[in-house]
C-alpha cells in the first residue's frame, strides 16, 4: 500500500510531484467555493429582481458561458506558454471578476432609488459571474489535466478524483457563504442580501492575487500524457486529430450532459427544498429553537431554517434550503473520497457507468414526487455526481500525449451544458412543478452512463491502465 501510495506521486525521472499536486488541489477548492456560491445565487435573484426560475438561469448561463468562450483561448496558452503561465493567467482573471461586484452591487442599489432598472442590474452580475468563470476556465482547463501527469499513470484517475475532492470542500463552504451574504437580514427582517452579495467575492479576488504571486515563485514542470496512439508521431499513416478518436469525443458529449444535469440540480436545490418537501411538523421547529439556545454557533446556523408559508405551513426557508446544499455538497464530497478509493481497484469506466445508472434511478425518484423518500433521493444524487466529471476528463484524454492540453480545452468547452439545460429544466419546473423538473437530468445521466459502459471499445483500451490494441482508431 505504501509503495503504491509513493509511486501515485512519482515522475518516469524519480521526482517526486507531490508538493506540486497539493498546490494545484488548492485551485480545486477556489472554483469549489465560487461554483457552490453561484448555486444558490437562483433564488436570491428570483426574489431580489422578479425572476422566473426559468429567468434566473441566466445566471448559469453567464457561469457556463464563460467556460465555452475563454475554454480554447486557455487550451492555446496551456499549449504555447505551459501549464504555469496559464494558471497565473487564470487567477489574474478571477481578481478581476472579484473586484468587479463592487460596482455591479452600486448599480444594484440604484434599482431602489429607480434610478436604473432591473434587468440592468442583474445584467452588471452577470457580467461579473462571466468574468470570474473565464478565469475558472483557465484553471480547470490547465489543473484537471496537469493532476493526471503528477505521478504513476495507473493512479490518473484516482490523483484528479482526490483533487476534486478539494472541490468538494469548496462546494460544501460556497452554499454556506451564500446563506450568509445573499440571504442575510437584519434586526427589522428585511433583506440584506443585495447590499452583501459583493463581499465574499472581493475576498476571493484578494485570496487568488496571493496564489498568483505563489504559482510564479513555485516550481510547475510541464509535463505530457502518455502518447498511446502517436498522435505525435511523424508517420504520415498516423491520424494527428484528436477527433478521430471515439473515446474523446464522446467524452466531450458526455460532459455536456453530466454538468447540463449538475448544474441543473445544483441550481434548482433552493427551490426544490422549500417548495416540494413534505409539511414539517411544529415539533421541529421548537426542537431547533431548543438546540439553538444552548449554542451560539447553533443559534447563527439555525435561526431562520424555517418559516411559515402563505399556506400557513411550516415549511423550509431560502436560508435553511441554502445550508441543506452545505450537507447535500457534504453527499458530494463523500462520494468523491470514497469514489478514489474504488477508482484504486476498479475500472474507471465501469464506476462511472454504475453510479450514472444509479443516477437515473435517483432522479426518477424525485420526479415521482415519493414525498420524504424523493427528498432523500435528490441528497443521493449528488453523492452519485460526485466521481462524473474527473473521470470522465481522465477517459477523455487517456492516450492524447501533448495533444491532451488542446482536448482538455474541449471537454472544458462542453461545460457549457450547464448554460443550455438548466434552462429546460427551469422551463419545465415552470410548467409543472420543481419534482418533474428532475426529468431533464435523468436523461442525461442515462447518456452518461451510455459513455462509461461503451468506453473500452470506443478507445479500443481495457482501462485507463491498459494499452490500446492499436496505435490508431
């Protein structure tokens, strides 16, 4: 065990990479804890603005559409300046988007005094949410890559799964934060939101200038994949695309359809949690407001999870829903450890099948609208999401030698599913209810679990640890 742990961090050459993976896990929780809070932005802009859910997803939108966008000019930078260059590059976009709130938050304070409309302000977030996702595009496209080199090739889909790990933390501290800043109030009840929603991501912007000062300092080798199929080969008899090759490209539709359902579900949580849970009994609040009066931290975490609709029910509160993400991102990030841990003994494509398969189940369950049982389901789902987007990166690339950066950079690209499909789904909540909402991503978990369970004959390879039977498709 110990040797196989030694060798996960080990280059051909005897060095030893493991202080460079830990600090490239670091940008995992940084668009961990970004993501996690743009996941429960739907709803504070639904109430603070007018929206419709399916209005609000312009939101995700802006997010995705900034990875589809700035996703190639990443890959080119990763490819021409190195993997050091590109990181730097990221977090520089980032502080920017950061810092850009400032404004976009005195805009917003001009909706009050009539002054500018609505849907400018909402545009002047957009415009920030787009910028930060730019700079995550850089780092994503450049870190999930790199994690896969920094060590035994056997171990690359374990190494980008325990990295993501650190993006699970991230994504169970980003709806915490969201809770506090978007959903705030004050001594009199009213909202705080719009005028706090710019403060946490100020700090980011100053978190990431300091990263960037530590990546330039740091040592980053530039180190390729292993090149299975030639591809940089001279030999005119070698196909030098990367799209002829089956296992990649439909890995960049299976990633289209894995985030299109992620950040579906991620984005609907909130309104899922206080609008389709079963009647809470009476006796929970007051067992609530007892827990809170012997704990100050308690007190601050659980004030205000319930409310009294215009039913007159008890039901769950935006602030309680935004913290129930905190435990269902907890779902995500158990998965994930213990998803590295099974990647260490079975193959990847394989895990990713089952845990698709067990997705659609999940939000079949949900869409049956099975009242408790739904609710535990939607929590089950994000713990069967948690391994699907690192390993379907790892099986994507496998093989591509020096031309990975530039399939990164595509498979990076296909996270604009989250843009297109939570806007369907919003389309349908709207229609229906948030319960059948949960129909759009069972279908694409279904594509998902399609990829994984076809993969060995699309890469003509047994497993990531395998060789292919020839050196072209």
């Amino acid at each position: 065990m110990r040797t196989n742990q030694k060798s996960m961090f080990l280059s051909e050459d005897g060095s030893n990479l493991l202080f460079t993976f830990l600090l490239v896990s670091s940008l995992f929780l940084l668009w961990g804890v970004c993501n996690g809070m743009i996941d429960v932005m739907d709803k504070h802009f639904q109430e603070e603005l007018g929206l419709t859910k399916s209005q609000s997803a312009w939101v995700q939108f802006a997010h995705y559409l900034g990875y589809f966008m700035m996703s190639l000019p990443a890959g080119w930078l990763a490819s021409k300046l190195g993997y050091k260059a590109g990181i730097i590059a990221g977090l520089l976009i980032v502080a920017l988007g950061g810092f850009w709130f400032i404004p976009a938050t005195h805009i917003n304070a001009l909706v009050h005094e009539g002054r500018v409309s609505p849907n400018m302000a909402f545009v002047a977030f957009l415009a920030g949410v787009w910028a930060i996702a730019s700079g995550l595009t850089f780092l994503e496209t450049i870190a999930n890559p790199y994690t896969t080199v920094l060590g035994a090739r056997r171990y690359a889909a374990t190494r980008i799964n325990i990295s993501q790990s650190c993006n699970g933390v991230g994504w169970i501290s980003g709806p915490a934060i969201g809770s506090i800043f978007f959903y705030g109030r004050d001594a009199a009840g009213r909202s705080t939101g719009s005028q706090t929603l710019y403060i946490p991501y100020v700090a980011i912007a100053v978190v990431v200038l300091i990263l960037a000062v530590v990546f330039y300092f740091a040592r980053i080798p530039d180190i390729k994949t292993g090149d299975d199929y030639h591809l940089d080969d001279s030999s005119p008899q070698v196909s030098h695309s990367i799209w002829s090759h089956p296992h990649f490209v439909f890995a960049v539709a299976a990633q289209f359809f894995y985030v299109a359902a992620q950040a579906g579900i991620f984005s609907f949580f909130i309104n899922y949690m206080t609008s389709e849970v079963p009647a809470i009994p009476a006796s929970w609040n007051a067992a609530m407001t007892g827990l809170s009066a012997h704990s100050g931290f308690l007190r601050g975490w659980l004030l205000g999870w319930l409310e009294t609709n215009k039913a007159g029910i008890l039901s769950i509160s935006n602030k309680g829903a935004a913290n129930l993400a905190s435990i269902a991102f907890v779902c995500f990030l158990v998965g994930r450890v213990s998803g590295a841990g099974l990647l260490r003994k079975f193959a990847a494509h394989k895990i990713l099948g089952l845990y698709a398969v067990l997705n659609v189940a999940a939000t079949l369950l949900v869409f049956a609208k099975l009242g408790w049982f739904s609710v535990l389901c939607v929590f089950l789902s994000y713990f069967f999401m948690s391994i699907m987007f690192p390993t379907i990166f790892a099986l994507g690339i496998f093989g591509l030698g020096a031309r990975a950066k530039k399939a990164s950079a595509y498979i990076v690209m296909a996270i604009m599913g989250g843009a297109i499909l939570p806007k369907l789904m919003g389309y349908v909540a709207d229609k229906f209810d948030m319960s059948r909402g949960f129909i759009v991503p069972m279908f694409c978990f279904a594509l998902v679990a399609l990829y994984g369970f076809n993969w060995p004959k699309l890469s003509k390879a047994e497993s990531l640890a395998g060789t292919p039977a020839s050196p072209g498709h």
